[in-house]
C-alpha cells in the first residue's frame, strides 16, 4: 500500500540535472516519436557537464531497454495505472532504472526523482519508491520484449531468435570498428583493447578505459577507423567491389559503407536525399583523408552521368534489426504502417538496376527483422534482375545463406563473441557482358 505521508521538501541534489535531461529525452522518443539520438540536442540543451549529458542518455536508454518490466513494477504499487505519458509514470521510470540496473543508492534515487515532480504526483511518486524501495523490488535477469516483437519475432525467425534478442537487449553492445587499412588489424586490436572478428574490424568492449568519449580514443582523430556494427560492414564486403571499378553507394548517410567503398579504392558517388544527410558522410572522408563524389537527391529523381559496375543500396527502412544498440526503434516503429517503406524500397531496387552496366552487381540490404522490407523485396525484382546466389564459402563468421541464397543475420548469432545487428542482405547480377 502506498504511504501516506507527505514526502521531504525539495532542495537542490546533486544529478537532478541529467535526470532532467533523462526525463526530456523519454518525452521526445515516446511522447513525440523522435529518435533518440536525433533528441539529444535540444534535450540536453542547458546541461554543461558532460558527464550529466552521458548519465542523462544512458538512464533514457535503460529506461527503453527494460520499459515493459519497468512499467510491470510501477503498476504493481499503484492503485490504478498510470497514463502511458503521465510526467509521474516517466519520472518513476527513469528513478528505477537507476536504481535496479546503474546502481543508485535509495535514498539518492528518491532525491533526485522528487525534484521533477510537483503537487499529487511528487507525493505519489515518493509513495511509490518507497514501497518498491522496501519490498525490495527486482528486475528479471532478461527483459521483455514489446509485446508486439515477441511475437512478430517468434513468428518470422522462431523462439530462440526472440529469446535471443531480449537477452541481446539487456545492455549496452560493444563496439564495432571498421578500419581504414585491413592490414593493420592486430595494431589497432591492440592499441584499443579489442578483438577481431574480420579483417578490418575491431570489437571494442563495453567500459574500455580509452580516455572517455570515442573521439578521445585512439586513431580516431588521425581517421584510422570509423563506428560500424560488424553486420553492417557486410554489404560492403559481399558487394565484391575492386579498385578503379566505379560504384554507386545509394542512400549513403551516415556514411560507413562509403567510407568501406573508398578504402578499397574504388571510383565511388554517395547519393543521399538532402546536402545536410551527406554533412556526416562529408566529415568522415575528411577525418579519414578518404574520397568520394557526393551529389544530394532524391534517388528516384536522380541522373547519374553513366553506369556501374556495381551498386550498393542500403535502403531506408524501420531500423528494427539496430535495436541493440538504439532500443528507441522497439517503440518508435512498432506500429508502423510498412507499406510507404515498401514500396518505397521496390521503386528504389527498381530504379537502381537501370544504373547497373550489363554484367554488374547490386547488392540491397536493410537493417530490418522484418522480412517484408528484405526477403519480400528482394523477390519482386528477381525477374527483371536475377539473383547472385551467396556460397557458404564467400560469407564470414560462420554465416549460411538462406535456401533463396540470400543472406540474414539475426539475434543470437555471435552470441558469444557479442552479437551482431540484424540485416538482410540480397545480392544480384544484370544479364549480359
């Protein structure tokens, strides 16, 4: 039963700042729908300590990670439940996640949590900590999935992929480096504190002592290596592209397969909808003292001045196979009507296989589980456009190319090793010489 008595005055505490920012971020991603990396900005706007604007990413972050288990224990201590987007429900939240998964001491998580509320809340706030706080309450050793996945996903991939996936949700991934030069994979691995899984690639763990934020770590600053999780660098690597050849890398921000593209020295163009997309990609060939054509348009307006041998499209799509890393998608796009995207990923598979020189390869990819934005895709264009069947031989890291001779990762592959993003990945070949 919640307690009665009034709670203790508010007074000015010590990492009420980054719970703040904590609060406005939950606000923006699930009250306003925006991402939560495209909110950071203006959540955080007014917060000078970096280390409050980390705390603040990471306590929304947590809070999306564990949201429906959360949610289970702030039902159970109240006489009815609260509105999705009540400030109370949010601010418990934020305060139970610091507590039962950053370590926060009770008392610190009252008194940070206090301050954000006014009036009935703050007292139904401080009732319910107190009650969760004595009994005590716990979180399960796995989060649960949104409903909505749990079943989409046991579905289309089966149990054991869903399983997987809430484990694969619990905490932050390490993180994935794709390097500049391949040959010098055991320097960096080293230098960093990693491992390799491929060459040019280092797996960073979570916590690494590097001198704080990635741009602080080494070989960042002199271009040496760019973030990619290691299921997106594949596209890239399958794509089979040589030195001199001329690729067409659409719908190119952020960036890392461009940069993947012109490491290996190809005559590359980077086409993505608007000049402020291709800003990122921009930066980045700079950093890396790298080189490509960049030319901002809507790719299915768009003229290229010849044709390819090969292309690249990493179509845009719900995003859901990234959740790992951006836990923000599970309640961003699970209701989300695909059929604007679908189409939209038809016309531009469509419109790519008429770049392609006869005998030139494409390949389309999506991060996305869901198998109407890969799969389905993939075979509404296999007519027009053959497929170029994956071999086992060709594909690292112990990946099997599906019966169709497509290639799919998916949650709770690599799981020792630290997972891996969810991606489709189709390639094709344009009859003739």
């Amino acid at each position: 039963m919640i307690a009665r008595k009034d709670p203790p005055p508010v007074q000015a505490t010590q990492g009420v700042p980054a719970r703040r920012g904590a609060l406005r971020l939950l606000m923006a991603v699930l009250g306003r729908g925006t991402p939560l990396e495209l909110a950071l900005e203006s959540a955080l706007d007014g917060i000078p300590m970096a280390n409050d604007r980390a705390l603040a990413r990471h306590l929304a972050a947590t809070v999306l990670r564990w949201l429906p288990d959360l949610d289970a224990l702030i039902d159970s201590a109240t006489p009815k439940p609260l509105p999705d987007d009540a400030r109370a429900r949010q601010v418990l939240r934020i305060a139970l996640a610091g507590w039962l998964k950053l370590g926060t001491p009770p008392h610190a998580v009252v008194s940070t949590a206090l301050p954000l509320v006014e009036g009935g809340p703050r007292r139904l706030v401080h009732g319910v900590l107190g009650n969760l706080i004595r009994r005590p309450a716990e979180l399960p050793e796995v989060p649960h999935l949104p409903d909505l996945f749990a079943i989409r996903w046991a579905m289309d991939w089966g149990p054991d992929a869903a399983e997987a996936a809430a484990r694969s949700l619990a905490d932050e991934p390490a993180t994935d480096l794709t390097l500049r030069d391949g040959r010098e994979t055991e320097r960096w691995a080293t230098a960093l504190g990693g491992v390799s899984l491929l060459p040019g690639h280092v797996r960073v763990p979570r916590n690494k002592e590097l001198g704080g934020a990635i741009t602080e770590w080494p070989g960042f600053a002199e271009g040496a290596w760019w973030v990619q999780d290691i299921a997106a660098s594949l596209p890239v690597r399958l794509l089979g592209a040589q030195p001199g050849e001329r690729v067409l890398d659409l719908c190119a921000a952020p960036g890392g397969k461009t940069l993947q593209l012109a490491a290996l020295g190809c005559d590359i163009t980077a086409v993505d909808v608007s000049d402020a997309r291709l800003e990122r990609v921009r930066e980045n060939l700079a950093r890396t003292g790298l080189s490509a054509t960049l030319s901002a348009g809507d790719a299915l307006r768009w003229e290229p001045d010849g044709l390819f041998d090969r292309i690249l499209l990493d179509a845009p799509c719900s995003a859901t196979g990234i959740f790992r890393r951006h836990p923000d998608v599970l309640h961003l796009k699970g209701a989300r009507d695909l059929t604007p995207l679908t189409l939209l990923q038809a016309a531009l598979l469509r419109q790519a296989a008429n770049w392609l020189k006869p005998g030139g390869t494409l390949v389309y990819a999506t991060c996305s589980l869901d198998p109407r934005e890969g799969e389905r895709i993939a075979e509404r264009v296999v007519a027009t456009l053959p497929r170029a069947p994956f071999e086992a031989a060709e594909l690292p890291l112990g990946l099997q190319p599906t019966a169709d001779g497509w290639v799919r990762t998916l949650p709770g592959q690599l799981a020792a090793e630290g997972g891996m993003d969810g991606f489709f990945i189709g390639r094709m070949k344009k009859l003739g010489q």
